[in-house]
C-alpha cells in the first residue's frame, strides 16, 4: 500500500472515530480510541483565519482541503457564541473531515429553533483552506438543530484528539475530589501541562469560546447536594470514567441557553450538582449545575480559572449528569 493511500485510510479511521464522538450531543455515549501515529500531511497554505472568505462554501466539495479549524466571529457577542478548541487540522486528516463537514452542509435546513434549545443562541464559523490557497467558510448555530450540533462536534472532537495525541492514552482514573462544603466552582481546579491551552493569548481573544477543558475528559466526579443557597448539604459522591465523563462535557457545551436569565419559579426540593471534568494530562476544571433555580450553569473558564456564568442548562445536562451515577 503506497504512503497516499496509508495517509488517506489513517485519514479516514481518524474521521470515523470524531464523527462517531460527535452524536455524543445527540445522546450517544461512544467516543473514539485515541490515534498514536500521525501520517498527515503537512498545510501547503497558510493556516491562518481571515477576516473574510474569498472562496464559496460549495468549493469545499470542489477541491481538497489543506487544513480546517474554528475562528473568531467577530461581530458576535461573547454569550452568543459557543465555546471551542483552538488549533487547526492539517493534511489528509483536513481534507477528510472538510469532505465530511460538507456532507453534514448539504441539504442542511434553513436555521429553525429547536424547541428545547430555542433561546440565546450558540454560534461558530468553521474556516477552510483549500489547496488554490483560497478559504471557504461554514457557519452554524448549536441553537437550531441537532444537526448543527454534529457538524460542530465534527471538528471538535477532532481538534480534541489531536491535542490529545501528545499526552498518551488515558491512564488509571485520579483519585477522588474532595467535595466543596459550599457550591462552588472554586475550590477543586487543577492545572496540568494541558492547561496552556486554556490560556488566552494576545492575539485573539479567545475567552468566550476558551472550551470548558481543553482535551476530552478522562474523568468526572459529581458531588451532588440537596437543599438550596447557603442551607444546601452534600448527600452524595461519585466518579465515572470515559466516555459517559466527556460526553457531560459535550452536552455541557452545547445544550446550555447561552447567557440568558431566570425565567421559572425555584424548585428548592431539586438536586444540586458539582462536576469536576478531569483530562488525561490532569487538568481539571469545575462546573456547578444548580436545577433548584432553572438550571443556571457555572463554569471555571480559562488559565487561571475564572468563574464565569454560562447561562441555563437545558433539562438533557441535567439528565446526563443525575444518570451518570454508576
């Protein structure tokens, strides 16, 4: 088998593993293997986003793609957009997942809420570079559909694993947090050499789309507590591994109205939630999922980590976390 047709199978067993972990949004708890070797091939253009598209997006299905990655959406406010990883895929892995993001693309319906989902929305620009150097853009909104879900997760997971690849595979599963006596997202945050990744940089302004951690988790711990504002008390504890822990980081990401404000009467008899996402190289970031007040969602953003409110979970995050108790 020639070195092309090496890279191109590797550039397909890669693609089929993210796709696979991108219906993870979309209730499926399967993610993929981590890929060691590496038979990409090297950007022939510059992987920098733009500020402006030059080519048409149906030139995506025309010509190969040289790399793929998220970009900035700049006349966007910071609660609408949703959170992504940084980076950029290049080579054989690129032109496989442009291929399968226009598959996702065609035929997509015009953006009509979800009615579970329907409120502030959730938006992202995809950039990609094609071989006459010029770039094509897709753009979607994790507010409309399921389908904008998986084309986001598409390139998410992939740019997940491939910061992963430097890691090595996840090992045994860290010792169990200590719970925070009060809710909180401040007490249980750990750096690990993949927090770098989290840090925003000068260039771009990358803290409203910073993910929330910056590989996949390999770990969840959820403290869950009963009671609400300072009378609440810690009544359980557990841990779950890969891949139910990444797919609460998924849905955390995407199933959440972005920004938005209270708008139900308190439910104080509800259970409280803790989740601590741990990645492979224990990097460790917090959310705190409170039902008792409609679901507002808070998260530990960022290096250093910042509290930051994210807006109202929808009931499928309440769901994923409450039925990942072992």
């Amino acid at each position: 088998m020639g070195d092309d047709t090496q890279g191109r199978a590797h550039a397909r067993r890669w693609l089929g593993a993210a796709v696979v972990a991108g219906l993870v949004v979309a209730g499926a708890f399967t993610l993929p293997r981590l890929v060691d070797d590496d038979e990409s091939r090297p950007a022939t253009a510059s992987t920098e986003c733009v500020t402006t598209a030059d080519a048409p997006a149906g030139e995506i299905s025309e010509q190969a793609a040289t790399w793929v990655r998220f970009c900035p959406i700049a006349d966007a406010g910071a609660t609408q957009r949703v959170r992504h990883p940084q980076g950029v895929i290049t080579g054989d892995i690129a032109a496989a997942v442009a291929e399968s993001l226009w598959e996702t693309q065609v035929d997509r319906p015009v953006c009509a809420p979800d009615e579970e989902i329907a409120g502030p929305t959730g938006l992202f620009r995809i950039e990609v570079g094609l071989a006459d150097g010029r770039v094509a853009e897709l753009t979607g909104d994790t507010g409309c559909s399921t389908r904008d879900q998986v084309l986001f997760s598409q390139l998410e997971t992939t740019l997940l694993m491939d910061a992963a690849g430097t890691s090595g595979p996840p090992g045994a599963l860290p010792a169990p947090v200590s719970c925070p006596p009060r809710f909180t997202t401040a007490a249980t945050n750990t750096d690990g050499t993949s927090a770098a990744l989290l840090v925003e940089t000068a260039a771009s302004h990358w803290r409203s789309t910073v993910p929330l951690l910056p590989l996949s988790a390999s770990a969840a711990d959820v403290c869950a507590y009963t009671g609400g504002g300072r009378r609440r008390e810690l009544v359980d504890q557990w841990q779950v591994g890969s891949p139910v822990a990444d797919s609460i980081r998924a849905i955390a990401t995407t199933a959440v109205r972005r920004g938005a404000m209270t708008d139900c009467p308190v439910d104080p008899g509800a259970t409280s939630y803790v989740v601590v996402l741990t990645d492979a190289t224990g990097t460790a970031r917090t959310l705190a999922l409170d039902p008792t007040v409609c679901g507002t969602l808070r998260a530990a953003t960022g290096t250093p980590a910042v509290d930051t409110y994210l807006g109202l979970a929808l009931p499928s995050v309440v769901r994923a976390v409450a039925r990942s108790r072992p």
